[in-house]
C-alpha cells in the first residue's frame, strides 16, 4: 500500500465541496504561483519550520539556526524534544488505511451534513497513488470524495483519480499560455487539454477561478475563460475566489518566494460583475464557493 506526504488535514471545511468536510492536503506542488495561499505546500518533501514567538532557546537549535524560520537537517525526534512546540514538521508520512481511519472518526458530520472528505494539496495527482488509495478505501465506506486538483499532471494519473471522485474541484487561473508560465511557472496546454477530456467523462465538476488582483482579474482574461467553459459538459459550477493575504506569513516561514505584497482583496462588487458574465453563459456560478 503506497503511502503518502500529508501536510494538514483540516477538519470542518466549508471552502472544499458539499457539506461539512475534512481535507486532506498533500505535500508538493508542480506549480509556484505567486499568490499561493499554501505555499508550505509546495516543495515535495518534509520541511522542519522554527515558530520564533515561541521559541524559548533551550538549545536543540543553534543560534544561527534560530535566525532563520526555515531549519535544516531535523528530524521528528528533534520535534518531540523540543519543549514549547517551536520546531514543527511541515509534511506528516502516512499509510492510506491509517489516514482513512482517522478520517471516519466524523462520519457522523460527513452524514449529516451531506459532506466527505477532499483531497487538496499542494497537488494530489503529485501522489496520485496514494490519493487513489485513500479515496477507493472512502467510498467502500459510503464517503463522499472530492478531488481538487490544478490538472497538471498526466492525463492518466486524472482519470483514474477522478473515477474515483464523486466531485472534481478544478482550478483555472490564466487562459494565456504565456501569462499562466509567467505567473506559475508553468504552461497552462496540459491544464486545459486534461480539462476538457475530463469533462466528457465526469457529470461533477467545480471550477475554481482564484481571483488575484493585477494578475487574471482582467475582463479579457475571465471572458476567455467563461467561454471556454461555456460547452464543456461535465462543468456543474464556477466558483469566484477572491484573493487574499494568507499565505504570504507562511511563505516567510518555508521560503517560498511570493509575489507582490500589496494586493487587496477585491470588493463585493467587483466580484458580483465578474459573476454577471459567467451566468451570463449559462453557467452557475459564485462567489467564494457557496451558492
């Protein structure tokens, strides 16, 4: 049984699909993008983070190590000695039937409020393996699953993800060959090929549309991408995100470069237009994730 790099399961998620949910984010991320809200999740590996307002120099960290917020050369151990919870591990091991089994502790939230359990990251298809596992092992047990995924990856790694995914969470960001390399670091043609094979196979599909100010928010650019949803059957939703500031205090604590830290949250009323024009199309759409 494969297993796999687990930064954070989330209990009690709202943003990740139907219901009441736990999610399930994966480490590791084939894209950098410059507003990333999870930039811990981005490298492929366990990182050891040292939380300085907590940090009470008892000595398992040099003082040149204490300097920084990303340590080198920990391990778990190092993580249990220390005494206050400053040295952390950003990225847990895990065996599917393990995190499976901790996940079922809230069946009785997943029933009642028609949720599941969400596989995010970081990129899942990243540990596609895994992430089949753990999803195969949920729904023998009536969980509904939900994938969310940026789609670059292989096509075949998605496929069989989403087969076994009752819903796919699909990000969109740039229609732009050019301005999505820019901005990710990364080309978008795999992204919106894997998109619409997916849609001609899957009845359950959230697109996600994050919306970064300076960025993707020009009409040009979300005109693009409303028509090139506008005929693909398998699309149920859009779903506007406004950007926001969260990710940048964690980026400083796993050195991930960020972009621009100026940016605002759009208004509500901003958000309201550009939701007019995809429903404009036809398709159901809104704003933060929530009917």
């Amino acid at each position: 049984m494969p297993s796999g790099l687990v930064f954070n399961v989330q209990r009690f998620s709202l943003q990740d699909g139907p219901g009441l949910r736990s999610t399930v984010f994966m480490k590791g991320c084939p894209l950098a993008c410059t507003w990333c809200h999870n930039p811990e999740s981005q490298a492929p590996r366990t990182q050891f983070i040292r939380l300085g307002h907590r940090c009470m120099a008892c000595g398992i960290c040099s003082e040149e190590e204490r300097s920084e917020p990303l340590v080198q050369n920990r391990t778990e151990a190092d993580v249990e000695a220390c005494p206050t919870g400053a040295l952390q591990a950003v990225g847990q091991e895990m065996d599917a039937s393990a995190l499976v089994a901790a996940l079922l502790r809230d069946r009785i939230f997943f029933d009642e409020s028609g949720g599941g359990v969400t596989f995010s990251g970081g990129e899942p298809l990243l540990q596609a393996p895994f992430v089949i596992e753990a999803m195969g092992l949920l729904r023998a047990e009536g969980i509904h699953t939900a994938l969310d995924t940026c789609g670059y990856g292989s096509w075949q790694d998605l496929a069989e993800a989403a087969s076994c995914a009752d819903l796919v969470l699909y990000d969109l960001k740039l229609m732009d060959e050019a301005r999505h390399r820019a901005a990710t670091g990364v080309s978008n043609v795999p992204i919106l090929q894997n998109l619409k094979a997916l849609s001609g196979v899957h009845p359950a599909i959230w697109i996600r549309v994050p919306v970064i100010p300076g960025i993707n928010d020009d009409l040009a650019n979300l005109e693009a991408t409303a028509a090139f949803l506008e005929p693909l059957p398998g699309v149920r939703q859009v779903d506007l995100l406004p950007y926001h500031p969260m990710g940048e205090a964690k980026a400083v604590r796993v050195g991930a470069v960020q972009g621009p830290q100026d940016l605002e949250t759009p208004s509500s009323e901003a958000l309201e237009a550009l939701a007019a024009r995809f429903r404009a199309r036809g398709l159901n759409t809104t704003i933060g994730g929530r009917p």
